[in-house]
C-alpha cells in the first residue's frame, strides 16, 4: 500500500493535535478525581489577561492590514480576534481579590459572550466577497469595529454599576455558557471547515493557523459550558484560548514580515484588477547632483523632498505611496477600488507636489527638481516576490506608460496622459504634442496640467 501524500500526512497531524483538548476534556469530566481543584486567583488574572493582549495584538495587525489593502475577510477575521479580546480582558478584571474585591457577574459571563460574538465574524470571514461587496463591507467593517469597541466599554461600566440583568447570581453564568456554546460551536467549526477548503487550494501555515485556532475557539466553548470552576477542566478552557491565540500570532510571527497576512487575503485582493491612476515622481538633474556632493547631503536633501512631497499626496488626495526609490515616487489612486475619482485625485496630487516642493527649490536653487508624470488606466493588483521579499503592487501597461510620460515631463510640471485628461473634463492643460515613448510601437498624446479648473 503506498504512503499517504505529505500533504495528508500533515492534516492528520494537525486533526490528531487538535482532537487531544476534547477527548482531554470529556475524559476529566467522565473522571472526576482526575478533574483536580486548584484556585489561584493571580494565575487566573495573568493568563486571561496575558491572552487577551495576544488577541488585542493580532486584532490590531490584521485590522491595519485589512484597512491598508481593503480586504473583507481579513476585516472579519480581526473583528474576531477584538471581541474575543476585549471580552476576555473584561473576564480578567472579574478575578476575585486583584482588581475587585467579589466575583462581578457581568465579567464572569464576558468570556463566553466575546467569544460567541466572534464565532459571527469568523463564519462572516468565509465569506466570498468580490468587488463592490466587498467595499461595503469593508466600509461597514469599520462602523462595526467601534460598535464593538462601545459595546465592550458600556458593557464594563454596565457591570461594575451591577445593573439588570448583569447583577444576577453567579449560577446565571453557567446557564449562560451553555446557551451560547451551542450556536458559537456551530459556527467555528463551519468557518474551520471553510478554511479548510481554503487551504486545500492553497497550502500556506496562516491558513492552517486560523482554521486550528477556530477549531481550539470552539473547544473553549464547550468546555466553558461543562467545566467545574477552578478544576483543571475549567483551567482547560483558558489555555485553549491562549493556545489560540497564540498559535496565530505565532504563525504570523514566522511570516515574511511584508505582507504577514497575505495567505488571508481575497482573491481580489491578492490578484485582482483595478481602473487606477498612477503618479511617478523624480528629480531632474539627481545624477549630476549626486556626482558633485557627498552622500550626507544627497540624503539630506531627499528627505526635505519628500517630507513636503510625501504628505501633499497622501493627506489631502489618499494616495498610496508605493515606493521610493532613490529620488523616485511612485504613488497609486484607487488600488483598494474606492477611489472612482482617482484621476481627479492624482492630478490634484501632483500639481499639490509641485506646490510644495517649489519652496524648497526656491531655496536652495543648485538643488534638481521634481518632474511628474500620471496615466490612467487598468492594472493587475497583486503579489510580488516570495519569502525574503514580497509586496503587494500593480503591474501593467498603465505603469510603464506613465513611468514613460514623467521621463518627458518638464521640469517643474506635471504631464498626463490621454486616459487621465479623458477623466479630467475641467482640467486646464497644454499639449506637449505627440511624443515617442520609450518602449512603446505607438506615439501618445501628452498633455501639461496647469490646472484642474475653475474651481480648483
């Protein structure tokens, strides 16, 4: 009989691991001398607290991730991992004799209640998003982030002034988990099931790592609802969120650090496409600068550039800074396709450069100036690179032309192409007749922006 596939070998493994928490738990609970007591409040406050830091840490990772590269499922996903932290850190400070003199009824149910709420986002983050669905909810992802966060703080305030229902006995904490495990169970093991899938399409350790931790969350929960306090099937549930937790940020700890969660991300985010507007920044007369001075100034010169230049594209406009190389920047509009003005807004960005670095050139006259060059059109978005170096950028003909278009701007100006003047009906421009790019088979039409109109 042949061996099984690595692959195979690996998922049986893992099932194997994952499987021990439960059979440990039902094997304490069909044993009760084996179910030892041991109440240590400090331990308990430092392990709940110690995992809801590890949640709030991954929470705020992939949330940034996800609102940098507008992606659905890594904002579900992060929504996840904030309600089982801010809950858990409430579950902490229900610790009898550290931070409260009694045991706070609202506290003690907090766990199962950031728990069960996460279970929602996390079969919410299986689901397949794509174009305008998925900016929705990215764009309600972030509402429902700082309901979260309300809610978790008015829930705090709501048990410590032990208001109905919160202020109900102890035993109601109990009844409570089991309600809640039931549905919370259900669907970690759905959305474990759906990253499973994920996986088997494309093998990656962030995935496994989720899919193991939705696996060990549900775990949590059923042992939250049949554990004896303070016995060892009680202490189970706290290290399984731990485990979690950690087993996470553990894989994302291993991870190439650019682009951490990218196993995470939706196909249109990892390999989609876009109508965007590029911009392309350099400085004529860098070379000839650099040849005649040392490096120091060289540096010091690049950083007055772009600490004008930098923010007069991104604050006002939204640009993405895409990179900076040597005297060059490359700035995207659109490439999270919220942007449907993108044009408008790099043409704004580039005479919005050219203001802001015309002081600095009229200060120090021996000093190259910007040139811009900005085209529209459609690119891939996408995955470059692998471990040891990896972005996430756009590629296409759109780049390369206006990479071209800036190389034939003037000195000073700002040069578009057809593309993006067909975007700009207002815009004031010039024509700077039909050049011969570089590279390409046919001449393009450019045109100088002085203005992008009346009202600008």
């Amino acid at each position: 009989m042949a061996d099984p596939p690595p692959a195979a070998r690996r998922i049986g493994l893992v099932a194997v691991v994952l499987a021990v928490p439960l059979l440990g738990l039902v094997l304490l609970l069909r044993s009760p001398g084996l179910d030892l007591r041991w109440e240590h409040h400090p331990s308990h406050f430092w392990l709940v607290l110690i995992t809801a830091l590890v949640a709030a840490v991954l929470a705020y990772a992939t949330g940034e991730a996800a609102g940098r590269r507008g992606d659905a499922r890594l904002l579900y996903v992060s929504l996840a991992f904030l309600s089982s932290s801010g809950f858990l850190a409430l579950h902490a400070v229900a610790t009898p004799g550290v931070l409260l003199g009694a045991s706070n009824t609202g506290f003690l149910i907090a766990t199962p209640v950031g728990v069960a709420i996460g279970s929602v986002f996390a079969a919410l983050s299986t689901a397949e998003f794509s174009g305008d669905s998925a900016l929705r909810n990215v764009r309600l992802g972030k509402r429902l982030r700082l309901a979260l966060i309300g809610l978790m703080l008015l829930w705090g305030a709501w048990s410590l002034a032990s208001l109905p229902p919160l202020n109900r006995p102890p035993q109601f904490a109990e009844g409570l988990g089991l309600w809640l495990a039931a549905p919370a169970v259900l669907l970690y093991v759905i959305s474990a099931v759906r990253y499973f899938r994920l996986w088997r399409r494309q093998p990656s350790p962030m995935l496994l790592a989720v899919l193991s931790a939705f696996v060990l969350l549900a775990e949590s929960m059923v042992a939250i609802a049949f554990a004896r306090n303070w016995h060892l099937s009680w202490w189970e549930w706290h290290v399984l969120l731990l485990a979690a937790f950690g087993l996470v940020a553990l894989s994302a700890q291993a991870s190439w650090h650019e682009e951490r969660f990218a196993e995470l991300y939706l196909t249109q985010t990892s390999g989609g496409s876009r109508e965007i507007s590029v911009l392309f920044a350099d400085l004529e007369g860098f070379t000839g600068f650099s040849e005649s001075h040392q490096p120091e100034e060289v540096a010091a010169m690049l950083n007055e550039y772009f600490a004008v230049a930098v923010p007069a594209v991104v604050t006002p406009y939204g640009g993405d800074i895409d990179r900076i190389i040597g005297d060059a920047l490359m700035v995207t509009f659109n490439k999270r396709g919220d942007q449907p003005d993108h044009a408008e807004r790099a043409a704004g960005a580039g005479l919005a450069l050219q203001r802001a670095a015309s002081g600095l050139s009229e200060q120090h006259p021996d000093w190259p100036q910007f040139r811009v060059g900005i085209n529209s059109g459609p690119v891939s978005v996408g995955l470059l690179g692998a471990e040891g170096g990896r972005t996430h950028t756009i590629i296409g003909d759109t780049v390369n032309t206006a990479s071209r278009i800036e190389s034939e701007a003037p000195t000073g100006g700002v040069a578009i192409g057809p593309d993006t003047k067909a975007l700009l009906p207002d815009a004031l421009t010039t024509p700077l007749g039909q050049l011969e790019l570089r590279g390409r088979r046919e001449s393009l039409q450019v045109h100088l922006l002085t203005s992008l109109g009346k009202d600008s």
